[in-house]
C-alpha cells in the first residue's frame, strides 16, 4: 500500500504570511495526488487535483505543484479562513485512494 | 443546489448493523461513482469504499472487506453503506462523496453521519 506523510504536521502563521505544506508517498502516484481544506466540524473542501489544478472557485492563492512522490501546497497571503487543517490523497489504481495525516495551520 | 445528505448515523454494539444513507440532489447522480470517507474523532481521513456509476464495480479498503457492503438506487438518487460486524475501530463520521474519474479527487461532499460502535 502506499503510505503518505506530511510536514509539518502542525504550523503557525500569520495573516499574510506565505505556508508551504509539504506531502511525501511511498512509491510514485504521478499527479494523482490531491489537497483538501477542512474546517472544524465541517467536511473537506477539494482545493487542488492532479497535482496542481485548482478545483473551480478555489481563491487563486491556493496553488500545487510537484509529481511523481513530492508535492506541495502554497498558500499566498494566508486570509482568516485559511487557518483549517489540510489533507493531501493519492490515488492507485492498485491500493486504492490515502490520505495524508494532515496539516494544521494555526494563527500565531 | 448541490447537495449530498447523509443518514442513519447512531449508536450501536461491538458486533452490531446500522445502514447508512446519502441522498443526493442538484446533480446527475447517476453519472457519478460514489464514495464513503470516514473520520474517526480527532484523526485524519480514510477511503472506505467505492461504487461506479451502474453498481457494477465495488472497491473497499482492506479493513472493511467482507463486512461492509456499498450499493445505490439512481432511481432514488442514493447511496448507501450497509455495515456488519461493527469494530470499536469503525467509530466515525461518514462522508459520502462524489468521486471524479478525471481527477480521482473527491469534489462533493455530505455533511457526515456519526457512527459510534461502544458497549
């Protein structure tokens, strides 16, 4: 199975500052790879699929980039509402679909 | 509006059943494979299973299979989650999800169901 990590785990920031999460995999999933926003007690919002295409009415601070088993996610000129934990998800056709462990941006 | 609606969340025994549901609206269901992802309090995010847009292909996670079962009705534009053998392990809320087959990203989702398996 392929297993997924992310770094940090745990972030603080600024309004205004820039964040790069960072999502690893096992093996290689190509671009197959996606990022999600979730809020608490809310579900997950998709933000970025295929590595770096920004799912419709997704603020274009949101960015992604990498392929094979490195990938991250920018945010520009972190908002309010950007302070949530953020998730990456590989696909295989083998293994099916993993999430990462998650990332949570707090305001310092 | 696009919106998916989970139920029959609950309370149930170690070894027990509960039958989950999905109703979907705003979109054409029957175009759509469909998902269940869960969350167990405080952790992170896990696939469950999978179903295309017929109900003839049916993908679990390993730790499901043989006690789990995915199925749907697009006359009635539902998904469903039959659960057996219900593990402490298997506490959670469940989303159901659409699943794109151009991205294998999951862009719509419920608001969740909770299931908690406790004595």
């Amino acid at each position: 199975d392929i297993q997924m990590t992310q770094s940090p785990s745990t972030l603080s920031a600024s309004v205004g500052d820039t964040v790069i999460i960072t999502c690893r995999a096992s093996q290689s999933v190509k671009t197959w790879l996606a990022w999600y926003q979730q809020r608490p007690g809310k579900a997950p919002k998709l933000l970025i699929y295929k590595a770096s295409t920004l799912e419709s009415g997704v603020p274009s601070r949101f960015s992604g980039s990498g392929s094979g088993t490195e990938f991250t996610l920018t945010i520009s000129s972190l908002q309010p509402d950007d302070f949530a934990t953020y998730y990456c998800q590989q696909y295989n056709s083998y293994s099916g679909f993993t999430f990462g462990p998650g990332t949570r941006v707090d305001i310092k | 509006e696009v919106q998916l609606v989970e139920s029959g969340g609950g309370l149930v025994q170690p070894g027990g059943s509960l039958r989950l549901s999905c109703a979907a609206s705003g979109f054409t269901f029957s175009n759509n494979w469909m998902s269940w992802v869960r969350q167990a309090p405080g952790k992170g995010l896990q696939w469950v299973a999978n179903i295309k847009q017929d109900g003839s292909e049916k993908y679990y996670v390993e730790s499901v299979k043989g006690r789990f079962s995915i199925s749907r009705d697009n006359a009635k534009n539902s998904l469903y989650l039959e659960m057996n053998s219900l593990r402490d392990e298997d506490t959670a809320v469940y989303y159901c999800a659409t699943m794109s087959t151009s991205s294998y990203g999951f862009d719509i989702w419920g608001q969740g169901t909770m299931v908690t398996v406790s004595p």
